[in-house]
C-alpha cells in the first residue's frame, strides 16, 4: 500500500538555504507560466524530471530517495504572491508496483488520502519560487532494476491556476560518489599541492558520461586550463563572491562498480592574495550535455579520467547511494597572509543651509582578500560620526543611524549623529567600499571634524585581526576647513584612485572624488568597489541541459536576510 502523509512545511519561505557544508540540489523542471497580467495568477508546480531508487531490499529496510516538490510564482512587483487557500493533488497511480511514497513532515489534518491519490491543503504562495512537499520515495516489493512509473501534481485554487507537473521515479540507476581529498589545509602564499580527484560508481547502471565541477574562491589557482572545461569567473550566479568555476565535461562509459582517478592530478595553488578559501569539486553524470553557456574553454589538453586498478591505494567511498548528497567535496584553507584595510575621508565646504556631498569609505590594500563565506557574517564596517553643526540629509541605503555611543537609535529617519556602513561577506583584494553622505550645514562651525574608522563588524571586537597596520583604519571628515582647501587632507583621508561614480553605481577611474555643493539633497547611493554587493541568491547552475544546482550551504542566504532586517 501506499503510505501518504501530508508536509507539514507548505508554508515555508522561498530560498530558505542555510545549511552546514553544501547543499546539492536536483534540478527543477516545469512548464513555464506567464507573470501576473490582468486575470487569475498562473503558479509553476515543479521538481526533479527524474529520480533514481535504490532497488528493493529483502530484508525490509527501505532506502528511500527525496523528490522536492516547488511552486513557484513567477510575477514581481506590485500584487505578486496569493494570499488564498489551494489544494495540490498527487497523483501516484504511475508508480503502482513500481515504489512506495511516503511524505516527509508525518501524518496529519492537511491531507486527504483516497486510494493512490493524496489531496492536501495549503494556504497563501510567495513571490518566487518555495518548497512545496518532499515525497520519500521507494523501490516497491517485486520492482526491478529499470522498472519506471511517475508521480503527477496538480494544483487548484479559486482565482489562481497551477501548471501541472509530472515526475519519472526509476529503480536503480548510476551512483556517482566523490572521494574526500586528503588536503593540507594550513597554508603560505605560493604553496601548491596535487588534487588527484577520484570517484566511483556504486550504481546499479553505468554513468554515460560525467561532468566534474570544480570552484575556487578568489585566493586559490588552477594553473590548468583543459580543453574540455569551461572556465568562468565571478559566476551570474553568484555575483561578487570571487569564485572561479571549470565545468569539466569527460566522456565514456563510468561502469558500475568501478572507480576512476584523473589521468594527471590537478594542481591546487594558494595565492599571493590567499587567506580563507574553499574549494569545491563535484561528479554527475551526464557529460553529454556540456557545461553551462557561459565561461570560455581552456587551450590546454583533454582532461582525462581513468579506472583506478590498484584498489589498496584508493581512500574508501561511502556506501551505496542513489542520492546527490554524496557527489560533492569541499576543502576550506587558512593562508598566512594579510589585508590592509585603509580609510579615507573628505574636505568640503559650504554656506550656512546648503548641501554638500561627502565622499568616504575605505579600500583594502591587500594583498589578501577577506571572505566570510562559512559564517556569511560581514567582513567590517565603515563607523561615521558627522561633524558638529551639520545633519546628514541623505545617505546609503546600506548605512544605520545609531546615537553618538553606537547605540539603538528609535529614529531610522531623521539626522543622526552616528552611522553604522556595514560591507558584504566579501573585500576583494584592491576594492573596498564607498560611500555617499548628503550633508546640509546648520551651523558654519571652521574646521569642525568627523571620523570615518573601519574596523570590525562586531562592535564589542573592533579589531581586525587580518590588518597589519591599524593606524590607517581612521579618516578625518573636515567641514569648513580653516585654511579653505578641499579634497583629501593627505595620510589615511586620501581618497582612492577608484571612486564611486556620481549615480553611485561602479567605481570609476577618474581619480580622487570630489566634494560639491548644492541648494538641496537626493539620497545618497553606495559604490561597491566592485565586490560588495548584497549577495543574494547564491543557486549555482552547473550545466545548461541538467541543469543541476549546486547551492553553497554557506548561509549566504540567512545572512544576507539577517543584514537586511538588522539594518533596515
């Protein structure tokens, strides 16, 4: 009989991806639906198009593998989302004889079990796309290697409508598992070692092909470019976190049972801009379908794999499973290095009641690049405290008014004497962060002097414990000069060569920015230096055609939710 419990997690929120290590995710399939125009919603049910079951054990003890169902509303802006009841209809008389399905979540009032069919009820869809159910899934008694059937979802909804979704469950299949490397993870700039990737098939089919994805964050190297990779930096899907990726197609037959190392090892080298990285290297199959579009192939030889003979010079593998979760390894690395964090600050000038627009941050001088990718915590934050007989008017949207002891201000709106610029989990090597401050004079006060300090996030750990030289972690904001000047006072308060542009959009090679003044203030925006972006969705695409994801289970996401609400 078919076992059938609804999840109790219809509820919850899109993109919700925290999770220690890395998450691998099957791909998404389903029909696409239109934006929200005039006339009822259109939501996208989708999942896996197919999953691989382990064949069924005599002794009763199930293997099950998870098929993820989503929904998805496609529409943004104004009136997206749907606040009404519906219902979502599993349909599972395709897998008769073929698997038994369970719900994750246990038993309760949600859903309606008649036969083989299972109607549970949910309320309210959010904007993009979220998880709907995840069916656990098994080999029925009496299946046979190759037996298939599917699974199909639909939706209703008074003033909404559901494309409908079908998925293909299959007994037996290729298991692909990556072998964990036995790194040296305490390194020095310029230190290499050999990655001699190895994985095995403990399916019940061979693989036809496999793609191997390797990423690195910004302080590690491949030297390597193999003609049948494709390499891409700063990937679309994970904007301003410096990762590079090679997406590795290697062709052939991957027998089951067997196991296959790279014809030549790949060489791993920490950087001179190397301080806390990750490396990440991944197997699927399916190499016929070619690295993801985007990224430019390398002009060297055909990466190769090879059946490993010897068996007493391999690690061991994991046991069988037919399940993602065992076909991606990471290594994180902590490089002896340092990064210069220095600040710099502004001279403007201005009549009683106007407005003047100061330019201010800091830029890491490297020569390591700060990441927070494990934690998805901010690297540091830019402290401002505004000079005596001005108000600020405008400022970046990422910047928090606080009192003049740093602490909770009620007022989000008003003039504050104080202000918290917090970066991103990334300072890339020779960026930083810049930022914009509408600044209206109360009072013509000579030489009346702010401070501009980075330090760290943490207010009670102000240290950064990565810079040598903390002496430059402070800048001067001078309104009014006493002897008239403008522009940077020299030291620490010297502007970079980059400074935002004037739309506050990516830095500009211009030269040092330069005060101004005017008769009235617009909101003031924020220059990235080129790598602090909010960071945002971190899906990974791996290949066009499978479209497999690799999510990094860094807490990006969490974090990136968490800075929003702490600073909105």
């Amino acid at each position: 009989m078919t076992r059938l419990s609804p999840r109790a997690a219809l509820h919850r929120a899109a993109g919700s991806l925290a999770a220690a290590g890395l998450l691998a995710v099957a791909p998404f399939a389903g029909a696409a639906a239109p934006a929200h125009a005039a006339g009822p919603p259109v939501f996208e049910l989708g999942g896996p198009p197919e999953t691989g079951l382990h064949p069924y054990r005599a002794d009763g003890r199930p293997e099950p593998s998870t098929v993820g169902i989503t929904l998805d509303d496609p529409s943004t802006g104004e009136g997206s989302g749907f606040e009404g009841a519906f219902t979502l209809t599993f349909d599972l008389s395709g897998v008769a004889g073929v698997a038994e399905v369970a719900f994750a979540g246990g038993a309760g009032p949600e859903c309606e079990v008649t036969g083989a069919t299972a109607v549970c009820a949910g309320r309210g869809v959010r904007p993009g796309a979220q998880p709907a159910a995840d069916l656990l899934v098994t080999a029925a008694a009496g299946s046979e290697a190759g037996d298939s059937g599917t699974i199909t979802v639909t939706g209703e909804a008074e003033g909404a409508a559901f494309t409908p979704f079908t998925t293909r469950v299959t007994v037996g299949g290729p298991d692909l598992v990556m072998e964990e490397l036995p790194f040296r993870t305490e390194l020095t700039p310029g230190d290499r070692q050999q990655a001699p990737i190895t994985f095995a098939n403990r399916g019940t089919r061979d693989a036809d092909g496999v793609l191997l994805t390797l990423r690195y964050t910004r302080g590690l190297d491949i030297p390597q470019r193999y003609a049948n990779c494709r390499y891409s930096e700063d990937d679309p899907d994970l904007p301003d976190l410096g990762w590079t990726t090679a997406r590795c197609s290697v062709e052939g037959a991957f027998e089951a049972g067997a196991t296959y190392t790279l014809a030549t090892p790949l060489t791993i080298e920490a950087t001179d801009r190397a301080f806390h990285d990750t490396f990440l290297y991944r197997v699927e199959e399916g190499a016929a379908a070619g690295p993801a579009a985007h990224g430019e192939h390398g002009d060297g030889d055909v990466l190769k794999a090879v059946p490993v003979r010897d068996a007493k010079n391999r690690a061991a593998v994991r046991n069988t499973d037919l399940t993602p979760h065992d076909n991606q390894r990471e290594a994180d690395f902590r490089t002896e290095n340092t990064a210069d964090f220095a600040a710099y600050g502004d001279r403007v000038s201005g009549a009683r009641g106007s407005t003047v627009t100061a330019a201010l941050g800091f830029r890491n001088e490297g020569p390591a690049w700060i990441g927070r990718l494990r934690s998805g915590e901010d690297v540091a934050v830019v402290d401002v405290t505004v000079p005596r007989g001005a108000s600020v008017v405008a400022k970046p949207d990422r910047c928090r008014a606080v009192t003049a002891d740093g602490g909770y201000r009620e007022d989000r709106t008003g003039p504050a004497p104080r202000y918290l610029c917090p970066t991103s989990t990334t300072v890339r090597d020779g960026e930083g962060l810049d930022l914009s401050f509408e600044l209206r004079i109360d009072e013509v006060l000579a030489g009346a002097e702010g401070e501009i300090t980075v330090r760290g996030a943490s207010p009670g750990n102000p240290a950064l414990p990565f810079d040598p030289a903390p002496a430059n972690n402070t800048a001067r904001l001078v309104l009014n000069p006493e002897d008239g000047g403008s522009g940077g006072t020299g030291g620490p308060s010297t502007p970079p060569a980059s400074a935002p542009s004037p739309d506050g959009g990516p830095p500009t090679a211009s030269g040092p920015p330069t005060s101004s003044t005017s008769g009235g203030g617009a909101a003031g925006g924020s220059g990235t230096g080129g790598g602090l972006a909010s960071t945002g969705s971190v899906a990974l695409t791996v290949s066009g055609a499978t479209a497999v994801s690799l999510v990094t289970g860094l807490t990006l996401v969490a974090a990136a939710r968490r800075r929003a609400g702490r600073h909105a």
